[in-house]
C-alpha cells in the first residue's frame, strides 16, 4: 500500500507543472509570471509529505499555516477572489488524488491518510473563506433559487391523503443536485435508536433497499453524523470498515459529506450527499448544504405536524361545513343545490323575492339559468362551474335576473361549496339578493360624476384657451386660436369668428375651424347682423332654427353667437357656432362662449396696442442709439454713404475725410471681410426681414489701428421689394473683445486644471487600492492574534475601521472620476428582480444595523433589465443616510411599485428636513444635505451624487421631498429595460 508522502515526493515536479496550467487559466492569473502562478505550491506539497509521514506535529502545522498565510496574502495583493483561492486548494487536492485514482485497490494509500489529507486542505480553504468574508453575491441567488424551488416543492408533501415517502424523493434530488453531487439518501428517525432509509436518489436510486434500518448506537458514518452538530466527511469510502459503511449505499461514492435533521432540538434523521471521484469538499459546499437541510427540516417538520391534525380535521370536517353554510347563506333568497348526479335544485323565497308563484318554480338548474338576462347567462354559468369544478369554496357573481312580470332586477348571488374527503364538491347553498336600487343610485351618481368632470375639463380648457389666447402677437393667430378653441371646447362642428374694420385698421378677418368634414352652413349675415346691433348673446335650438322666417333654411341644427365688445363698449367682431355635436347648445354652452368672447375682446385689443408700442420702441431704440453710437446711412439705389464722424473715427480716418463703399470694404479686417459682405448682402436683400447685426475688426485706413466694432442696422424697402435706404449704428466693442478673449483662455486654463486635478484623482485613488488592502490583510491576522491585549485590540479594530471609510472614499472618488471623465458610470444590465434586490439589500443593512427598524413593501412585477450591483450601491447609499440622518426610534420604510413600464422606489425616514436652500445642490459632487445641528458624515460627500449618476445611467431619474410634517422621501424611477429610458 502507497503513502500520499510517497506518491508526492516521486511526482512532486509534474504536479507542479500540472498546478502551473491549470491555475494559469484563472482571470485574475492573466499576464502573471510562471512564479507568481505556482508561488508557495511546491514548498505546501513538501509540508503534506512530511505531515502524511510524521503525523500533525506542531511544528509542521504552523509551517502550513505560514505557508497560507502566504498564499492567501499573495493572492491579495494579486487582485484574486475568494473562489479562485478555494478553488486552487480543491485544484491541490485533485492533483494529489488523481495519483492513486488509477492504482488497484491495495496499492491506493489507507483511508485514514486520504482522509486527513482532505482534512488539512478543508482547514486550509475554511481559513481562505474566513479571509474572504464568505459567502460571494453568486451563492446567494443559487441559494436563494434553491430555497425557491424547495417551496414549490413542499405543498407536494403537506395535505395530501398519499403517504410521505412519496414526496420526499423530489426534495432530496433537488438537494443533491444543487450541491452538485452524484448520490444522495435520507434516513430517518424509526423505532427508538433507529434510522430508517427514506428516500435514495442518484447512484443510490438504483439499489433500491427501502428496508435498510441503521442503529444510533453503532460507530458507523450515519450514527456518527446523527451524533454531529457540525458536517462529517467520510473519503475513500471503498477502503473503510463495514462497521463505518452501514447502510451507506455504496454506489461508486469516493467522498461523502453528512448532517443530522434537527429541528426544535430533536433528531429527525441524516442526509448525506456524495460524489464518485475522490476531493474535497468546498467550504461553500458545507455552508450550502447547512442551509438547505435546515430548510428540509422545517418542510418535514410541517408534514408532519399536518399528519397529526388530519385525523382531527376529518372529524370536525361535517360540522365545520354545516357551520360553515349556514353563516354565508343569510340573505334574502336562499337556495340548496345537491351536486351529486341527478340533483335538485331547490328555492326559498325566490317567489317572493321575484314575484314567481311557487307552482312556478321549478327545481331544475335550466330554470334559473333561463331566467337570467341572455348577455350576462354565458359569463354567470362559466364563473358557477369554474368554482364548482376547481378548487375553490365560494362563488359570487352579479348579474341581471328576470322578475315574473318581465323586467330585469339587478342581483347580486353567492354560495358556499361543500366537499367531501375527496374534494369533490357535493353540496352548495347560497342567496340571491336584489340591489336594484343600489345600481340605480350608482348610475345616477356616475351621470353626475360624469357631469362634474365634463364642467371642471370645460373650466381647464377655458384656463387653457386663456393662456393660448393672450400669448398670441397678431389679430390672425388671436382669430384662429379663438376660433378652434371655442369650437372644440364647446363641441361644435363648425366656427366662426369675425372682426370688423374698425379705426382705420383695413379691412374685416375672418377665421373658420370645421370638425371633420363636416360642410359649412348657409350664410348666416342676418344673425351676424342681429348679434352685432343688438351687443348681446344670441342662442337658438334646431326648432327655434326652424321656426324661424328668416333664419329656417341655414341647414345648421342650432346657432350660438357672441359679440367682441372693446375697452369702449363697442361691437369689434363677433363669434359664432353651429352644430353642436350633441342635442343643442345649454346654458353652460352660452357661458363658456361670453368667456372666450372677452378673452379675444382683450387679446384683439392688446395686440392692437403692443403693434403701436412695438413701433414706437424701434423708433426711440434707434434714436438712442445715433445718440450715443456712429451712424451711417447708404442709399442702395444711387450708391452714397455717409458716416458721422464717430463713425469715421473706429475706420481710422479723420472727421473732415470722405468715405465711400469701397472705403468702408477697405477698412474690414482681411479675415472678417467676406463674412461682413455677405451679412450687408442678405439685409439688402430682404432676408430676416432687412434686419442687419454683426461683429467684425476694422483696420484704420489712416492710424493702422485694429478695432473691434458691434455694428446693427435695417434695410427699408419699396412697394417692389426694392432696397431704397439702409441705417445703422457702430459701437466699439474692443474693450470687451479683449475682455473675453482674456476671461476665456482663463476658462479653458481652469478647465485644464479641473481635468488634470481628476486624473490626478483617479490616479491615486486607483494606485491606494493597494495599500490599502495590505492594511486590511494585516489587520485581519492581527485580529486573530492571542497575545493582545484590549487597548491593541482596540486600536486595531480603529485602524481597520479607517480602513473601511477611506475604501469607501477610494471607490467613491473613482465612481466619481469615472462620471466626471468617462462619459458616466458604466452599467451592465442583465435580467434581474428588483424586488428580490430591495430585500437583499435591506436585510444586509439590518444586520449592519441591528438597532433599527427597516420597514419593506415591494408591489408588483420587479423584472427588469438592472445592473444589480449598482443599484444595490444606490439602496444602500439612501438607506444609510436615512438611518443617519433619520430619528433613531422611528422607522426607515422601503417600498416599490410598478406603473406603465417603470419601477418606483421610494426611501422614506421621518425627522429634521433637508434645508431649503440645499435642496436644489443635493446631487451636486461635494454636497451634503444634513440639517442643523447633525453631524457631518464621514464620507466626501460624493454619495447622491454618485446615486443620482447610476439612476440616470438606468435611464432613470431621482427627486427628493422634505419637510418636517412628511419626513424626507428620495423617489427613485427606473425603466424596466434601456429601450424605456427617460422615464
């Protein structure tokens, strides 16, 4: 028989070109050296040796335990995860296994050294993982999906007439399968100080030994386990004793591992799972099977509480029912239908309640069936037998029922199911009650609701026609706007309005706005008329129409006109409407119209007035500006221009000089000349209205001096559209030319700062990762250290705590940077369940947090495409700074919901309110919103800031209410995938 130090020391340099390919392919293993890969590996196999030789002498388990150090250190500084560092170890013990798999069964090395193997390299991942801190975000949602699934499962072995067995064989392949095994069985408790096989799954599925009873007694792996409060391990299960393998099932298993069922303190049985080929198993593999045998315990514990209260529940099943129909059968009408085949169906008070005889009332389903209103029959009888034929225990519907005398009466009818141990349904009974008046005082209700609404959208328009209306500049777009909107306000299908010439204004406008294709009506100039002598409404009904002499042949069904009165009380317009889309025009109708009217009386005389004021403006704006500026005048026809002699004096000549066109092109600058020609060109030629506005350098024709000037004009035009004179102003704009040029190249220095100051910051932060993790390594060991006493404890725990904030600082700084220079923070979405996130998150904070209450409530779908990293940094962010800034006996409340494609969160906590004045700087870099008198946090206040970068990222956006009386609410909303962003 081969020891494992024999088979080490004599394969020692292929194992470590072996380890070197293998941990080689690792991520964080790209672009290291052959040293750095392999680094303490060869001196840990030589430690092994010498341990699988000399047995666990002291001195050679501290050199292992030096040698991790080592490793797992190394591997820290080297960026590594802690699944990577597990995973080298099980890659070790792999290796190390894979020399005797191979060898016949007496050349294999003993079970007792195999075993110890693996218990050192188990010792040496649990140290690993307690470095790491557990378990990574990825075993949580397999875990989680696990549990899920477990659920779905348990119904299947709770409340069922079939025995127990039969369900627990699902459970344990869905264990055994998510620890990624090849086998597993279930055993438990039987006769006193027994186990018995339960359920087989895998490779032990097909021995089939259902009569296998194992005793707690013995010294065997499953007794031993039974015994454990923590998981055993059984490798090389081939080579142990029989003693050790009873009612083990064999199965080509190599390793196993155990755990006792122990829910309320007392044995329920042992599950063990194993695999076929000889390895470790992994630390996350023992906390995962923890969790979810504990989470199989409590499934059977229920079954088996439910087993216990079946026999009780048969009992009182007949009269819980009895008692059961009698209290939701009171009502007005009470039948009893016998479900079994050929049943009756019978009826008390129906006669009275609905006017029909007793000899009229028939006991056959079709009876009443035939009575109900044929559009409510087909819904009524799939709801009826929908309930009776599935699951449930009542049925309630509304619909209309015929009364002997023909009408229809409004009912609302309900009964209660009863079943027999089967579930079959054999009885139901229920009432039938008349809530005719009810739905007559609802409907009328509705119609005045509907009323109500219809007025107060009236009363929004008119505020809105308001707004529109006295926004607009001329007497066109004020007729056209009055027109439409009094058309569709009032619903009308055709409009009119008219504004007279009045003081020398031109001639008469109209406006017309037709619904549609809706045809015009005839000539209406006698109501026109009759509206403008008299100044006064005018509302006619089709009849009136109709009746009327004159006005009967207009082929409009109603007319409502109102007059436009001015400031002066006279008749400026009027507007009119005909054909209301329904009935004829009311009262409300006529009162909305006299509004609009005044609205456009206004508008109309406003325009009027600003067109006056506009002119007057131009006319002072160009006087004050000859006064204070150089002016010139150009005649485009005959060719002259004339300068004065400010005008003269920013071109470098002298007052007494003569200047011509050719002069004033001469003295542009080079550089500006083709420009400034072509702008003169576009004036003279009409475009924007002749109006001229430029900036351009001047070069003195005399002084040689270089000036910048501010130049503005206008082009006056014939009846042709001929350009006959063109007037303007110069300013000299030098000063503020020079003034700009040097506030801008300040600008583009200080922004060359800002951006260096960043890079500079992302730099350090990114180069102080390092250290820092070297510090927190170091405080880790020395935590574990015995010889110190409390006050170094203490400081250590200061010093790791420090640590932690600037960490946090470092990644806020380059969250920071990257917002700032990247272009945003990156996200990457995938599918995801916010709601599961939003409870992720709030219980790690609780048990951050253990003195406060963090209240959740998710509604809704949370599917979506998120990046669930990020937006657990956004919860968390707002959680924290609800807890430190909210009052500490009152709760934080976390809530979502779902509306059109969007996800709302919402973090509220009540205490002091955000000042006003921060308020609109919250998520501004920097910034930090406390009140007065709390604390400054610790952090650099790049937290919203950071937050608000993530959720605008998503395509998403965050706001935040606070006062004293509500507390302070941040409001988050996301879009479920990025096609929605900008919600």
């Amino acid at each position: 028989m081969s020891s494992i130090a024999d088979l080490i020391e004599s394969h020692r340099e292929s194992l470590v070109q072996r380890f070197l390919e293998e941990a080689g392919r690792l991520e964080s293993a790209r672009g290291l050296k052959g040293p750095e890969v392999i680094n303490t590996f060869p001196e840990y196999l030589t430690v092994l040796a010498a341990l699988s030789r000399q047995g666990p002498l002291e001195e050679l388990a501290r050199t292992k335990r030096r040698l991790e150090d080592m490793h797992v250190g190394g591997r820290l500084r080297l960026g590594y995860n802690q699944d990577e560092v597990t995973g080298e170890y099980v890659l070790m013990g792999r290796l190390i296994a894979g020399l005797w798999e191979a060898l016949p069964t007496e050349q294999q090395p003993s079970p007792e050294d195999s075993q110890a193997l693996f218990a050192r390299l188990d010792a040496a991942m649990d140290y690993a993982v307690a470095v790491f801190t557990g378990y990574s975000m990825e075993d949580r949602q397999r875990e989680k999906r696990t549990l899920r699934r477990l659920d779905a499962l348990a119904p299947k072995a709770l409340g069922r007439d079939e025995s127990l067995a039969s369900h627990l064989e699902p459970l344990v392949r869905l264990i055994h399968e998510a620890l990624e095994a090849d086998g597993a069985e279930l055993f438990l408790v039987g006769t006193p100080g027994t186990l018995r096989l339960a359920a087989a799954t895998g490779r032990c599925e097909a021995q089939s030994r259902r009569d296998v009873v194992v005793s707690l007694e013995g010294d065997g792996f499953l007794a031993r386990v039974a015994r454990s409060e923590e998981p055993l391990f059984l490798a090389g299960t081939a080579e142990a004793t029989a003693d050790m393998r009873e009612g083990l099932c064999g199965g080509g298993l190599s390793t196993l591992m155990g755990l006792r069922l122990w829910p309320h303190g007392d044995l329920m049985g042992v599950l063990y799972v194993g695999v076929a080929r000889a390895r470790p198993f992994s630390p996350q593999a023992k906390r995962y099977m923890e969790t979810l045998v504990e989470y199989l315990s409590g499934i059977l514990d229920r079954a088996f509480l439910f087993g216990q209260l079946q026999e009780a529940h048969a009992r009182l099943g007949e009269s819980e029912a009895l008692y059961r129909l009698a209290t939701h059968a009171i009502s007005d009408a009470i039948w009893d239908w016998d479900l079994s085949p050929g049943g009756v169906l019978r009826h008390e008070g129906v006669g009275t309640l609905f006017g029909y005889p007793r000899q009229e009332v028939e006991s056959h389903l079709r009876w009443w069936v035939e009575r109900i209103h044929p559009e409510d029959r087909e819904a009524v009888e799939y709801s009826l037998q929908a309930a009776v034929q599935g699951e449930a225990e009542r049925w309630e519907s509304e619909y209309r029922f015929r009364h002997h005398d023909g009408h229809y009466v409004h009912v609302i009818d309900h009964g209660v199911i009863a079943r027999d141990a089967a579930g079959r349904p054999v009885r139901m009974v229920g009432a039938m009650q008349d809530v005719t008046a009810r739905k007559q005082v609802e409907e009328t209700r509705a119609l005045l609701l509907q009323s109500e609404r219809q007025r107060t959208a009236r009363l929004r328009g008119l505020a809105s026609a308001s707004v529109d209306i006295t926004g607009r500049e001329t007497l066109d777009a004020v007729l056209r706007a009055i027109t439409e909107r009094a058309r569709v306000l009032i619903g009308a299908h055709w409009a009119r309005t008219t504004l007279m010439s009045v003081g020398g204004w031109g001639k008469s406008l109209d406006a017309v706005s037709r619904s549609g294709t809706s045809a015009a009506p005839a000539s209406a100039s006698g109501i026109f008329l009759e509206v403008t002598r008299r100044n006064q409404t005018l509302r006619l009904s089709r009849a009136e129409l109709e009746a009327h002499p004159r006005w009967k042949d207009q082929g409009a069904h109603g007319w409502l006109a109102a007059p436009l009165i001015g400031r002066d009380g006279s008749n400026i317009g009027v507007i009119q409407l005909a054909d209301k889309q329904a009935g004829d025009f009311s009262e409300e109708d006529e009162a909305i119209l006299v509004q609009l009217a005044r609205l456009a009386s206004v508008a109309v005389e406003n325009v009027k007035l600003y067109t006056a004021l506009r002119e007057s403006e131009d006319r002072l704006r160009l006087a004050l500006a000859a006064a204070r500026l150089g002016t010139w005048d150009y005649d485009p026809v005959t060719g002259v221009l004339r300068w004065d002699e400010r005008c003269k004096a920013l071109f470098g000549l002298s007052p007494d000089a003569v200047v011509t066109w050719d002069a004033f092109v001469s003295g542009i600058h080079p550089e500006d000349r083709v420009r400034t020609q072509a702008v003169v060109r576009k004036a003279l030629s009409g475009e924007d209205g002749g109006s001229y506005d430029i900036e351009y350098r001047t070069v003195g024709l005399e002084d040689g001096a270089e000036r910048w000037v501010s130049a503005h004009g206008q082009a006056f035009f014939d009846e042709q559209g001929r350009a006959v004179r063109f007037i303007g102003t110069v300013l000299d704009v030098t000063e503020r030319k020079r003034l700009d040029a040097r506030l801008l190249r300040r600008e583009e220095e200080l922004q060359r700062r800002a951006e260096m100051e960043e890079k500079l910051i992302g730099i350090v932060s990114h180069d102080l990762r390092s250290p820092l993790n070297a510090i927190g390594f170091s405080t880790t060991l020395l935590l574990r250290r015995q010889d110190l006493d409390d006050a170094a404890k203490r400081n250590v725990e200061r010093i790791r705590d420090a640590t932690g904030r600037a960490e946090r600082m470092i990644r806020d700084l380059l969250d920071f940077t990257q917002a700032r220079m990247g272009g945003g923070i990156p996200i990457h979405r995938k599918p995801a369940d916010l709601n599961a996130l939003v409870r992720t998150v709030v219980e790690e904070v609780r048990l951050a947090n253990p003195g406060r209450r963090i209240d959740v409530e998710t509604s809704g779908s949370g599917a979506g495409d998120w990046d669930v990293d990020r937006l657990a940094q956004v919860l968390t962010n707002l959680l924290n700074n609800a807890l430190r800034y909210g009052e500490q006996d009152t709760p934080v409340q976390v809530e979502t919901r779902t509306e059109d494609g969007v996800v709302e969160l919402r973090v509220h906590n009540e205490g002091e309110p955000i000042r006003p004045e921060v308020l609109p700087i919250l998520f501004e870099p920097m910034r930090r919103g406390m009140g007065n008198g709390q604390p400054r946090s610790p952090g650099l206040g790049l937290g919203l800031y950071i937050v608000d970068r993530i959720v605008h990222m998503h395509g998403g956006r965050i706001s935040v209410r606070s006062s004293a009386e509500e507390g302070t609410t941040f409001v988050v909303r996301l879009p479920r995938s990025a096609g929605q962003a900008g919600a």
